[in-house]
C-alpha cells in the first residue's frame, strides 16, 4: 500500500498539495535608523577588532549628510598617566593642517587681499626664488626644496622653536638650490605651506594661529582646535610607537602651516560641514580648491590643500588630506556627492588610520567582506 501511495503522489506531481495553503511571510519594514544603526555596529566592529590587536589607537567620526553615524574613541591618550581618549583629546593633525592653510589663503583670495595668480615675491620683495605664484604653493607645484631637509642642522641647534620667519630668513641667506623649475610637476613640499601661513600674516597683520582662531574655529565652534603655540599637553594623545615608546618632537614643531594645528574629529567634523554648507567659502572658491592641477597625474591628484581621488567621476569624487608626523598618523576624507566625512584620528603609527577605503565599504554596501578585518597593520 505504501508503495501505491508514492506512486500516486509522484504521478500526481505537484498537485496532490496543491490544496494545501502557502503562508505568506511578514514583510518588515527597514527604516532609515535601523540601517544607520547597522552601519554604526559594522563601524564600530572593524575598530574595535583592530584596537584588540593593537593595529589602532585614537579617535573616529564618520558622517553623512550631516548626521554623524559614529563617533568613538579606542585607546589611550597618556600610557604613562593611563589616560583614555575621549572625544574632547585633541591630536597632532600632522599635514591635515594644510587643508585648513589653503582655506584660510582662498578666504583672503574672496576678499581681494591675496592674488593666487600673483609671484610670492609681490608679498615679498626680497625672496629670492622668482616667478613661483600663490597657486603653485597651493597645488605643490612650486618647485621648492622641503625646508625639513635643507634646515635639518639649524633646526637641530635651534635650541627652542624654529619658526616660519627663520624658514623664510634662511631661503633667503642660504638660497638652497630648487628642486624643480616652477610649475614643472607636482612636488609635494612642506616648504609651500610654511609660507603660505606666513602670507596669512603678512596680509592680515595678524599671528597666524589669532587669525584661524577668530575666522575659523571661534565662529564654527570648533572649541578643541588650536594650534601647538597655544596648547594645553594635557589636553592632548600623546604620540607613540608601535612599541608604546613615545615619540618625541622637535624645534621644527613650531613651525606653521603645513602641520601643528590640534584638534579633534568632532571639530573637524564642525569644519566639513560648514564647508558642504558654504559657510567658509563660496561654491566656485571651493571648486578651485577642488580642480585638479597636475596633469601627469590621473585618478589621483591635487588641487589647494586637498588630495583627490576618482577626480573625474563626479559619483566618486573623493577629497582627502592624510597626515603623518612623529607618532600621529591622520586622515580627513570627504566624497562631495552624498557629503559623507570620515576622520580618523591616532596617536600611534597604526597604518589601520588610512584604511578609509573600508569605511566606504560600509557605508555603500552596509556589510562588510569576510576577510577585511583581517586587514592589520603591516599589510
């Protein structure tokens, strides 16, 4: 009889069921927040799982459209003092610093004080390297040598705090060769944006740091940003080595502009925001500092203190700045179509601080691949 019966059902087909009832499934609604929520954790995961290898220490903020999606910190501001970070301890931003630099000249150049087409020497008479404009500082494509290299004995004997005016002082007494003809290829130099902060003074007659204070961080409320001549060192991540060893700094500290502004991701996440809004500089001011200008470059280039990448696809477009100086290591990254912002902030070498590229990962595709969290430092 059982055999019959198989039989018959399999003759049968699918049809011996087909008056049994198919019970739907509920549908459940994802709402934006539950997916914001998703991301966050999958965040959160990736820099946690690296903190507990001891492949990242130091501060995040992740962003987009305005809403901060994660904002934590992982580790130790002070090992000595067994200090934590928290969202008010300030970092070294290390080149980062440029970005803020270059907005600063663009603010000048919308007020008619600074011509970026203009020579340097129209500000300085007496610099001795003719013909390199405003511009070419900007882009790195002046052509100078980094005033790290050739200064290295000076700033050694300094026995205090190097500054720009002594950088300047020492162009023009030493007259070290130039490294390329102006405007020959991009040259990525500290040097440019040394005197590029000293032009800031020279037009405004305001200190540097007094001038980003009331133009920028004051009206923003960026409250934990400052530079390294107004710090409070305990305030700040101390800088370490792989090995917790700390890291120390040096005279040429002290110089402006292309580093040695502090600060944090929340105040820089104050920054970008005010930068999608147009609140610091007009939309065509922003595009001049978002225009590539070094042709023998292709995907990736430079415009006025941004890096960029994917620069001609306007779906990708990503500007960035990544800084590494003494045991900070720091990455300021926005793509300009959905304004999304990711800092990430470490007082440690940990190469994990310029993997944003997985943030983006997140960000686009809510998951994240099985083996990026094997992605430690070193490879």
């Amino acid at each position: 009889m059982i055999v019959i019966f198989i039989l018959t059902v399999i003759s049968c087909g699918s049809d011996a069921f087909s008056d049994e009832k198919k019970i739907d499934k509920p549908k459940i609604k994802t709402t934006p927040e539950d997916k914001d929520a998703r991301v966050k954790a999958r965040l959160d995961s990736m820099f946690t799982y690296w903190h507990r290898l001891n492949s990242f220490n130091g501060s995040v903020l992740v962003g987009r459209n305005g809403k901060i999606l994660l904002q934590k910190s992982y580790g130790i501001a002070n090992k000595e003092n067994n200090t934590s970070i928290n969202d008010s301890t300030m970092f070294q931003l290390a080149s980062v610093s440029k970005v803020i630099t270059a907005t600063a000249i663009l603010m000048l150049h919308e007020r008619k004080l600074i011509d970026i087409e203009q020579p340097f020497e129209t500000y300085f008479p007496g610099f001795n390297y003719n013909g390199i404009t405003v511009k070419q500082l900007l882009c790195h494509r002046s052509g100078l040598p980094n005033y790290i290299y050739f200064l290295n004995s000076e700033i050694g004997t300094s026995g205090g705090k190097f500054t720009n005016q002594q950088v300047y002082d020492q162009m023009c007494f030493k007259a070290p060769a130039p490294y390329l003809k102006p405007n020959k290829r991009f040259n990525y130099c500290n040097t440019n944006y040394a005197l590029l902060a000293l032009l800031v003074e020279k037009v405004t007659g305001t200190p540097y740091e007094d001038f980003l204070k009331k133009e920028l961080f004051e009206p923003l409320g960026m409250k934990n940003t400052c530079t390294i001549n107004e710090i409070d060192s305990n305030r700040i991540a101390k800088a370490y080595n792989l090995r917790w060893k700390t890291e120390p700094g040096d005279a040429s500290d002290y110089v402006l502009g292309d580093k040695s502004i502090f600060s944090t991701p929340y105040d820089l996440f104050l920054f970008s925001e005010a930068m999608y809004q147009n609140k610091i500089l007009a939309p065509e001011t922003q595009g001049l500092a978002y225009t590539p200008y070094s042709k023998e470059q292709h995907d990736n280039n430079y415009g006025f203190g941004w890096r960029m990448r994917d620069h001609r696809d306007s779906i990708k477009k990503e500007v960035f700045h990544n800084g590494w100086w003494h045991g900070y290591r720091t990455a300021f990254h926005r793509r300009l179509r959905d304004k999304v912002t990711i800092i990430v902030l470490s007082n440690q070498l940990n190469k994990n601080a310029y993997h944003t590229y997985l943030v983006y990962e997140i960000l686009d595709n809510n998951k994240l691949k099985a083996d990026t969290l094997q992605l430690v430092d070193g490879e």
